[in-house]
C-alpha cells in the first residue's frame, strides 16, 4: 500500500475515534445551555482534526517539527474556535431570556412585545408566531366580553319580559277567580296573547340554544328564492296591513339555492318582522334577491331612520335591541341573533348597511351549482 493511502486511513481511524467521543459530549450536553453545545461542536471539529494528525504521526509519517508545528495550530485554532462558539451561545441566550419574558407576559394575560434584541432566525420566526397568536387571543378575549355581555343583557331583558306578563296573567287569574273581572271575555282574550307571546319567547330561546349548542340539523332541498321570499311576503303582509306599512318586491330573481326550506323561512319572517315593526306607518318594506358571483344575496330594507354606526357591529349579537328602555317596544332580541345562526349553519353570512331613510339586512347564501 503506498503512502497517501496509509496517510488517509491513520487519519481517519483518528478522527473517527475522536468523533465518537465528541458525539458522547454532545448526547451528555443536550440537556445542558445551548453555548455549551456550541463549545463542544467546535471543540469536536478541531479535535477530529487534531486526533487524525496524532494518529498519522504515530504511525510515523510526520516529523517530530512538523507535529509540533501542526499540534500549536491546531490548539490555536481550537481556543478560537471554542471562545467564538461561546459568544455565540451567549448572544443566543440573550436572545432565548429576552424572548422567554415576553412570552412570559403573553402567558401572564398581556400582550406579547417581540423582543428588541438582535435574535437568531429561528427565535425570530418565533417572535412572529407568537405576536400573531397574542393578536388572536386578544381579539378572542374582546369576543368573549362582548359574548359576555350579551349574555348579561340578554338574562336582563328575558327576566323583565317574563316578570311583567306573568304578574299580568296572575291579576287576570286572580280577577276571574274572584269574579270581579267586568269583562270575563277580554280577560280571556287578554290571558291567551299573553301566553302565545310568552310561548313564543320560549320557542326563541329553545331555537338559539339549539343554534349555540351546535344541535341544528338542517334537511337541505334545492329551491328556488322566489319561492321563498313569496311565501315569506304573503305570510308578513298581514302585519304590514295592520301598521299600514307596505311590502315591495324590488327585483327578486328566480335563483337556485340549497337550503332548509323551514328553517330558511323564518330568517325571511324574522327579517321582515323586525323591519315592519321598526318602520313607521306609511312607509316601505322592500325585499330583493340577485346572484352575486357564486352566491345569492337577499336583502330586506326599512324605513327605520338608520342604526348609529357604533352599533351596526351589534345588531346581530344576542339580546341586542337598540335601546336603553326597560320597556321595549317589542321582541326579547334573539330574532336576528336566530337568523345570523340559521344562516352560518348554511355556510353563508349576515351584514347590515345605513341606506338612505333606513337599513338594508343582507342574508348571502351560496348558490345551487
């Protein structure tokens, strides 16, 4: 075997020797600062290096000079190359203490301040991740207050509305037991619209918990929005007569969708009882249907005045009904809070505009293919 060939397997049982060693360093220092880590790495490196020319100058190819001269560059390089790793690992773990206290405060319920140290790009990817998780968790934490609040008013409201008319239904009972009632037959009348009214409270409440509770099962049909939205307008008009307010059909296109007929219809009625009520006497109730791309958009437009823009993102929030009175004019305001869930469950979505005199309530639904 000629020299070069000898030279290169001396060095190499050298080297692996020393890689073995310096692989045992790093398994025992895994658990330890990243730094120390660093320092064995670079001190593998130049030691595999050093081991392979030891081990070629046993087998004596090298002089006793060269050696020498080979073994002082190596140490240089070594002391180097192991002050070097150091630094680094101490500016790595600035970086890691600095990032650490900022996650710190997100954990603590702040918010998370990435830090203003030079970091690695690894832990600055990381800095980005978690700032873009603190602006989650916060908007879920604005979310969850205005749940609940909702949830406070809504208790407040549907306390309220059941206190009044069930002491109303007790003086009745009470009257007609006692039979000082004057006129028996309108109290009668009386007790039935309050019990169809408190029923139908009832029936809301049980409707938006289903929709809360994710228990709405839903039986799609293909049909048309025309369909729909003339049936929703014969079953409204009565009411609308009966405030002298007029319904127009202001362009509704025969469009395909694919929905729950029942559940879909008391959107519409919900959508177009809330406008009737909210808009005066004399005045117009106008519903429209149009394909917008790969979805159908209906929209219902009062005559209400308009809603204050810091409200508009409430509308459709559980319990919301505009108003500070005690005494509403009407509904516990689980209507549009029901419709907004009816819609979602038919992976559509629910938006509300100013428009001039009133409002306009969008309901946009994807299209039957």
């Amino acid at each position: 075997m000629s020299a070069l060939p000898q030279i290169a397997l001396h060095a190499a049982l050298g080297a692996a020797l020393a890689g073995a060693v310096g692989a045992w360093a790093l398994a025992a220092a895994r658990r330890r600062s990243v730094a120390v880590s660093l320092a064995v790495l670079s001190a593998v490196a130049v030691g595999t290096m050093l081991a392979g020319t030891l081990s070629v100058a046993w087998a004596m190819f090298l002089s006793p000079h060269d050696l020498a001269v080979v073994v002082t560059v190596g140490a240089m390089g070594a002391l180097t190359a192991t002050v070097t790793a150091l630094l680094l690992g101490r500016w790595v773990i600035r970086a890691h203490r600095a990032l650490e206290r900022s996650a710190t405060a997100l954990g603590e319920g702040g918010q998370f301040t990435p830090p203003a140290v030079p970091m690695p790009a690894e832990l600055a990817s990381l800095a980005r991740r978690l700032a873009d998780t603190s602006e989650r968790l916060a908007a879920s934490r604005e979310r969850e207050r205005a749940l609940e609040s909702s949830r406070r008013e809504l208790v407040a409201w549907i306390s309220h509305d059941l206190r009044s008319p069930l002491a109303g239904l007790r003086a009745m009972a009470e009257a007609l037991e006692d039979g000082i009632a004057e006129d028996p037959d309108r109290y009668h009348r009386q007790i039935r619209g309050e019990v169809e009214r408190l029923s139908s409270m009832v029936g809301d409440l049980f409707e938006l918990s289903r929709i809360q509770a994710g228990s709405l099962s839903l039986a799609p049909t293909r049909m048309s929005v025309y369909d729909l939205i003339s049936d929703a307008i014969a079953g409204a008009d009565p009411l609308a007569r009966e405030c002298g307010v007029l319904l127009a059909d202001r362009g509704v296109d025969p469009v395909p969708v694919e929905v729950d007929g029942k559940e879909m219809s008391r959107v519409l009625a919900n959508l177009l009882l809330n406008a009737i009520r909210h808009t005066p006497a004399d005045g117009t109730v106008a519903v429209a249907a149009s394909r917008r791309a790969d979805s159908v958009v209906v929209s219902v437009t009062d005559g209400c005045g308009g809603i204050a823009e810091q409200d508009l993102p409430r509308v459709f929030d559980t319990g919301w009904r505009g108003t500070d009175a005690r005494t509403p004019p009407a509904g516990a305001g689980l209507g549009l809070a029901i419709v907004r869930g009816i819609v979602e469950a038919h992976a559509g979505r629910t938006g509300v505009s100013n428009v001039p005199g009133g409002c306009r309530f969008e309901v946009i639904l994807p299209a039957a293919s």
